[in-house]
C-alpha cells in the first residue's frame, strides 16, 4: 500500500504553531504523506485539500478554546462534498474551560470526529489508531476533477 | 535626530476607514475620549503603576483573563482584583477580533448568551463598543490593559482607548510574525505605526498610555537575542511616535542564570539603543512572563511552575510578572483557578521582596552572550532601514538577518533552530540567516555538542521535540526516553 495521505491543519482564527510542526515532522516519520495547511484554516479549505491530495484523514487542531464554534458541522460539510468515509481526528484544547476529557469527547464524537485527542497524548499510539483508521474503511472513489 | 512621527494630519485622515470598519467605530469621538480619559484617577493609570513599581523595586503581579459578556467579564476582573489580589488588570481580547472576524465574534457573544457561559476565548471589545468598555474600566479599581494578539489593532485601539484602558499591548512585528499566516511586516508595522502615534496623541494631551511590546513570541526556545532584538525595535517605533511608558517584556527561558542574564540585559540594552537615538525622558520597565510553553495537567506541577517563575521574576529585578494559571495545560482558566495563580505568585514574590538581586559568575557570562549577539543584530538591522526603523525591521526579516523559531506566519524564514544545552540553557544550533560572529555561533554548537554527548546521540530535531513537551513531563531539557 502507498503511504497514506493525510491534512493537517490548525482551524479557524487560531495560530498555535508550534505543536502542528511537531505534528508535520512526527507523522512525515511515520511515513504518512502529510499535506500541512498550517494555522487559520477554515473546514472548507480542509476538504478542498483532502479531495485534491484524495486524503484519507483530516487531522484538525485547535488549541484556543473556539474548537466547538469552528468544527460545528465539519462531519456533514465533508458529507456534502462526498468525503464520506474520510477519518476525521480532532485534538487540542478543544472547549473553553477545564472539562472532563471524557465530557470534551463525547461532545466532539456526537459531531462526527472519529477521534479525539487531548494535548499530552502520547503521538505513538495516535499513529497507529490512524493506521488503522485508515486500512480500516474503504478509500474514497476516484473522481475526476474539471481542469 | 530626524522626527519620525506621523503628521498629525496624517493619523487624522486615516481615522474615518478605521472607525468605519465596524458599527461601533462611530462611538468614538477623540475630544469626547480625551475627556473621558481625563476623569481616570492616578492611581487606575497603568503608567503611575509601571513608575512607582520601578521606582520602590516591587514586582507587580498581573492575570490574563477576558470572557465574551460585559457583567460576567466585569465579574472576572473584580475577582482578580480582590481574590486574586492583582496589582495590573487584563482585559484579553478574543481570537476573532484579534483577526478583525467581528462578525465571527458576534455570532460567539449570541453563542455565549444561549449556552449560558463564554463560548469566546476573549472579551470581544470592538463589539461591545466605547460605552461597553468604560463599564468594565469603570468597574475596577486597577489599571486595566488591553492584551491581545492582533496584526491589525486600529480599531481596537481607538474603541479601548476612548474606552478608558490605559495600557495597549503589542507591536507590528510581535502580533504578526508569532499571531497570523500571512500578513506583510511593511502592513502590519504600518497599522502599528497608526496605534502607536493614537498612543502618542493621547500622550501629548497629558493622558499617557503605556505600550508593551509582546516579548515571548512564539513562547517556545526563543533565544534572549531574538525576543530582545524585536522588543529594542519596537520600543523604538512606540518612541518615535510619541509614546513615554513602555514596558519591554521577556518569557521565562527555565534556565535561571539565562533569565536574569535576559532581564538584566533588555533593560540595560534597551536604554543604550533609545537613547542612541536621540531618545530621553521615556519611562521603561521589563516584564518578566511566566512559562509561556505546554505545562503538565497535574496542577500541583503547574503550580510549582508559576512559582518558579515568579520567583525568577524577583530575583531578575523584572518590574511585572505576567501569571499562569494551574489550568494552564486545560486551556481558559476559571476565575478561581486564575486567582490562584495570582496568591501563589504573590507569595513567592513577597518572600523574595527584601532578598537582592543574583548576579552569578554564570549570570554574568550569560549576560556577555546575549549583549554580543544583540549587537551582531540591531546595529544591521538599523542599518538597512537607512534611518527608518521600520523599514529596516521589514528588511531584517526578509533577509532572514532576525528569524523567529516555530512561528505560524510565512514572513519569518523560520530556520533558525533553537534547543537546550545540557544545562537548560536555550541555544542556537542553525542560526538561519541571522547574522551571529564566529566565535560566538561556535559556542552555542559546542553547548549542544556538550549535550549530545552526556545523552549519547546526536543533536537532530528528536532534541527539540523532547524539549518542547519536557516541562509537560516533568522536567526542563528533554532527555531521551
């Protein structure tokens, strides 16, 4: 099997950095292909990446606490665009205000995400949950894309 | 020296775009402000605060706090005031005005109103407009400053200002380079030059308004040269344009002889660079910013933490000590949790109130590094902008000669790679571009050569990973598993 692609980004008006670059370096080594979109990227330039890499994961970040506003309705905006069976992981500070994690990922499941992550997750397991993620579901179907 | 200050005429014509970017842009009436600022007591003015800390050597102790609604962020800040015992109030603004998303804001203050508790990471000021914001000023009995995270704060400024704070935070290259994706420096540094000169029109009319540069960054192994350097610049830019107070500030390394070395040198580089150029009769006071990287959720480690970071804010001679939370590893903190952070810092400050300043042999050296490398940088960036501070700053990043580790924004080359010698220390292992002498490139390769060999592996980017999430786990240099 080719590597897998996957889309990471830091969504909405945040621009917490430093941990998507360990992100980039950490699953490059990995052997993932990693699209990076960096900071401040919105859901529909997540999806726009993913249909034209044919990713198979988005991996969002968010760690200012807007996470619940900026992922309203990520599942279905990937639905609509025909990324059904994509994974979708969601880590970060993802509310405003200490939560239980267990409250924070109930919250985000019931949103679509596959997973959730929390900030001092360890990254080894969080690669190979997404390995298996991924040789889980069937790949996306090709589409040919209007030049 | 040449005045480099904006015409009066200039900021005057500019005014009616910004204030006609939003609704609430059309409250502020600068004579009506003027008046309104001229009622603030004293003793509520943030650069009366700055003075008389400087002046009697205390640390004050100031919280970040903002929530989406006015009642429940006046309630914050007077918890902070009295439960927290905070010399300095913040008010923090929200992600979405930072990025001038107002409308993005709304929808979150309507999101906050339904769910019954702030959905926003901020006080969305410009929302809430001139009248919102002298509720809050007007509420509290301390200085309240505006702390953000915004490339493009005219608006802010004008609606906070005529609203009563007495303190702007921020600077045109420390709310772009570390804070957006894809602002020019030349846009945001001239967006600054328009805040700085409405800090200065306030100034000229006897309501002085304190400027703090953001001196972290990216709050992560930024060397002392780098933090420096843009702070030294900005100041120089708020001078220009006529401000007095300015608070210089630096985050907390971990290495303790490196952070009083840092302390110690912004002040004293600080003033030799100011009045280099022609600059005097400015007040200046530092900022000593508690660890601004991940912290671990166990908040007895965060609070071990916070007061080791305020006891290094004593020791160093900072003026203010900006203050953590135990929360810190869980995002927004409660008005409780902030409160603690405030009493534990304020413990630890207190106790070290009567203890002198330390000045190691280590802390001397320390002190030595980072005057060399500031010099390797200020005099050419300087140079580059012929006169024109910002210009050159501009000039400086483009050519890579200042870089800013880890950052968001494209306008910084980012290959600078900073990480920990074997002692803690932050050093530089690539430079980039960034112009240090030999000599002293070659001491920053030998510490981390140093670490390499007490870890038995080579220096590779493995190390700075390990550093970034060691305080998270327990420890200052990360150490191979």
């Amino acid at each position: 099997m080719n590597a897998p692609t996957i889309v990471l980004g830091v969504i909405g008006a945040d621009c917490h950095s430093v941990g998507n670059k360990i992100l980039d370096a950490f699953f490059n080594e990995k052997g993932f292909r990693v699209v990076n979109l960096g900071v401040m990227v919105s859901q529909d330039e997540f999806i726009d990446a993913a249909i034209e890499t044919g990713a198979a994961a988005i991996l969002v970040s968010s760690l200012y606490g807007h996470g619940e506003i900026d992922c309203e309705g990520f599942r279905g905006r990937c639905v609509e665009r025909g990324l059904e069976q994509i994974v979708l992981y969601v880590g970060g500070n993802l509310v405003v205000g200490k939560t239980p994690h267990e409250a924070v990922a109930e919250k985000f499941s019931a949103m679509g995400f596959d997973r959730v992550f929390f900030p001092n997750d360890d990254l080894e397991k969080a690669a190979r949950l997404l390995e298996e993620d991924i040789r889980a579901r069937p790949r996306e179907p090709v589409t040919e894309r209007p030049a | 020296m040449r005045d480099k200050k904006m015409p009066l005429a200039q900021l005057l014509a500019a005014r009616p775009a910004v204030l006609s970017s939003w609704p609430t842009g059309a409250e502020v009436d600068l004579d009506e402000a003027f008046a309104w600022q001229a009622k603030i007591p004293a003793a509520k003015r943030f650069s009366t605060a700055m003075r008389a800390a400087r002046d009697a050597r205390r640390v004050l102790t100031q919280p970040r706090a903002g929530v989406a609604l006015i009642d429940e962020h006046i309630r914050l800040l007077k918890y902070l005031e009295t439960e927290g015992e905070a010399d300095l109030l913040p008010t923090t603004i929200d992600a979405y005005t930072r990025q001038n998303r107002y409308e993005e804001a709304a929808r979150g203050i309507e999101k906050s109103v339904n769910a019954g508790t702030s959905l926003l990471n901020g006080f969305p000021a410009v929302n809430h407009g001139v009248a919102g914001c002298r509720r809050v000023t007007d509420a509290v009995s301390r200085p309240v400053q505006v702390r953000h995270g915004t490339p493009d704060a005219r608006l802010l400024a004008e609606i906070t200002l005529a609203g009563g704070f007495t303190s702007f935070e921020g600077g045109g290259i420390s709310y772009n380079i570390p804070y957006t994706k894809n602002v020019p420096l030349a846009k945001s540094l001239q967006d600054w030059k328009y805040v700085d000169r409405l800090c200065g029109l306030y100034e000229e009319r006897g309501f002085p308004i304190n400027r703090e540069p953001f001196g972290p960054l990216t709050g992560t192994l930024v060397p002392p040269c780098i933090g420096h350097a843009v702070a030294i610049l900005e100041g120089l830019l708020a001078l220009e344009q006529g401000v007095r107070s300015i608070t210089l500030g630096y985050g907390q390394g971990g290495n303790m002889a490196q952070d009083i070395a840092a302390i110690a040198t912004l002040r004293e580089l600080a003033d030799e660079y100011f009045q280099d150029a022609g600059f005097s009769g400015y007040e200046l006071s530092i900022v000593f910013h508690q660890w601004m990287g991940g912290f671990p959720e166990d908040e007895s480690r965060a609070f071990s933490i916070i007061c080791w970071g305020a006891a290094v804010a004593a020791l160093s001679g900072a003026d203010k000590v900006i203050v953590k939370t135990p929360h810190e590893a869980m995002g927004i903190p409660t008005k409780e949790a902030n409160a603690q952070g405030l009493r534990a810092s304020r413990q630890t400050v207190d106790m070290l109130a009567d203890q002198p300043r330390i000045e190691t042999p280590q802390v001397l050296r320390e002190k030595e590094i980072i005057r060399r490398e500031v010099d390797c940088l200020l005099p050419r960036v300087l140079a580059l902008g012929s006169g024109d501070t910002a210009a050159g700053a501009a000039a400086a990043f483009e050519a890579g000669i200042l870089d800013v580790p880890f950052a968001p924004s494209v306008h910084t080359r980012g290959k600078i790679l900073p990480m920990r010698d074997n002692e803690g220390c932050i050093r530089i292992f690539n430079p980039g571009a960034v112009p240090l002498d030999d000599d002293i490139a070659a001491l920053h390769r030998e510490k981390l050569a140093e670490r390499a060999r007490a870890e038995g592996r080579s220096v590779s980017f493995q190390m700075v990973t390990d550093d970034i999430y060691a305080v998270s786990k327990g420890r200052l240099v990360g150490r191979p598993r």
